[in-house]
C-alpha cells in the first residue's frame, strides 16, 4: 500500500546566515533542532546553513517534514564563476528550498532583475525559490507601497503562471530585522501586507493563482511575536534569522505554530 502523502499547513523556514562558526557547531544546532521534528506534524521545518554546511548536515536522516534548504545560488547550472553555487549543486546536496533576494543581499547590490533570473533557474531543476520582498522604510504618503509592488513583480518576472503557486514571498520589512526589541509587525499589519502582496500578484497573474502564494513573514521573529503572526496576519509561515540559531527558542517558535495549526 502507497504511503499517504503529508499535508502541510505551515512552512518554517532557519535562516542561519553566516552562523556558526565551526561545523562541530552547526551539528549540534541541526541536531538539536531535529530529534523534535516529529511533535510538528503537518509542518515543513526548513533549515538553510551556509553552503559549506549542506553536505555534512546532509548526511543526516531526517524526518519527512525536516529539510535543508539553500541561502542563495547563481543563476547557472556551472560554469567560470568563481565564488558561487549553483541551483544544481543545492539540488544535488538535498535541498529543495532556495532563499533568493534576501534584503542582505538586496543590500549589496542584488537587484530584483537578478532575484527573478535566479527563480526562474530554480523552478527549472524543480527546486521551490522563497522570495524575499520589503521595503527599507516606511512614509506617511505610503510611497513605499508602490515601491514594494514594483520589487515584487520584477522579482517574479518571468515565472510562468503555472509555475507561481512553487513560489514562496517571504515578507521581510527591513527596518523590522534583527531588532533588539523585536519590533516585529502586529498581526494586523501582517494581514494587510499579506493581502497587499497577493493583490499585486494578481496585477501579472490570475487572481486564484496569486491566492495561491505561499506568503511568510520575517523580522524578528521571537516566541513572544509568532501566535499573534501566524494567527493574526494569516501567513503560511515564518522566516525566522537569529532566534533558529537556538534550539530551545526555535523549537518555541514551532510549538506555537503547531498550536495556531491544531486550534
């Protein structure tokens, strides 16, 4: 008899940046994080390490909800580019999940024009690219919305409409990341960005494909902030930074998820 396929409801995704140090470190911050998979049934938890990480945590066996995802790639399958990685070499090592156009990166000169030839390299080796959109800064005449729409479309640009529903937005408003006093949107913040996000979708697609989006949330993410978040702001899940470098608060983090999930 044909295993049943798992449904997901929720989508939590590590993004470990450029942390630890060591790789004796990033085992045990994996494993940690791992032998709970399990008690987070109906949710996908996506650990994206340095690339210089993927194959030794690869190694591991993982729960069917446990994956690795990848922190960036290039646009090409191989070639004379010195320093990078490619969607194919993620896809070799295991990985399923591709963070692109994160606002660090954004922030050293990636454009969306980039972040767009790289989804589309990444649905092409049937791997899943989680966009990263947000503005830097927010005005009271609410320029910043035109802004973000244009950083969304372009980030997209050129992903077939058949392909929209593998792509995942991760809304990250740069001003809310890594604060000290995790000044994270409210829940009804989230909710009118999620909605706003699916809105300029439907500009460039039909409105049942871009409803279909995946939308997560990112910006100081903490236990205090996720139920009101996932909740509240009716995303699919989170992208969480720092607070995924420690096991016991990112396993915080998943409870409540899981918590809004059974309620």
């Amino acid at each position: 008899m044909a295993e049943k396929k798992q449904k997901y409801y929720y989508l939590v995704i590590g993004n470990w940046k450029m942390n630890p140090t060591t790789l004796r470190e990033a085992k045990g911050i994996y494993r940690d994080v791992k032998k709970n998979a399990g008690r987070w049934s109906g949710i996908r938890v996506v650990t994206a390490p340095p690339a210089t990480y993927l194959a030794p945590l690869a190694d591991y066996k993982s729960p069917a909800n446990f994956e690795l995802g990848g922190q960036n790639c290039f646009f090409e399958e191989s070639g004379s580019h010195t320093g990078e990685i490619s969607y194919a070499m993620l896809k070799d090592l295991g990985c399923r999940w591709v963070i692109l156009g994160h606002s660090e990166r954004r922030a050293q000169g990636e454009d969306s024009a980039t972040v767009a030839r790289k989804a589309g390299a990444v649905l092409s080796a049937g791997l899943r690219p989680v966009i990263c959109v947000g503005e830097e800064k927010r005005d009271a005449e609410g320029e910043y919305l035109a802004e973000l729409e244009n950083q969304i479309l372009a980030s997209v640009k050129g992903v077939k409409e058949a392909d929209l529903p593998r792509v995942v937005i991760a809304y990250e408003p740069v001003w809310a990341i890594g604060r000290k006093d995790n000044r994270a949107l409210s829940g009804e913040s989230v909710l009118e960005m999620n909605i706003f996000i699916k809105r300029s979708l439907s500009r460039k697609y039909s409105r049942k494909k871009a409803m279909s989006v995946e939308v997560l949330y990112g910006g100081s993410v903490t236990a205090d902030n996720t139920r009101e978040i996932v909740e509240s702001g009716q995303v699919n899940g989170l992208l969480v930074g720092r607070q995924s470098l420690e096991p016991v608060a990112f396993a915080q983090i998943l409870d409540l998820v899981k918590q809004v999930k059974d309620s």
